[in-house]
C-alpha cells in the first residue's frame, strides 16, 4: 500500500487524531 496518511477514508481506526 505505502506510507498511510492522516486521513485514511479506508481505515481512519489506523491513524488516530
């Protein structure tokens, strides 16, 4: 996949705020 962002709109459990 790659490095994951902030907003992942598929699993925004992944990166808490």
């Amino acid at each position: 996949m790659g490095p994951q962002n902030r907003n992942t709109s598929f699993a925004p459990d992944l990166n808490p705020p």
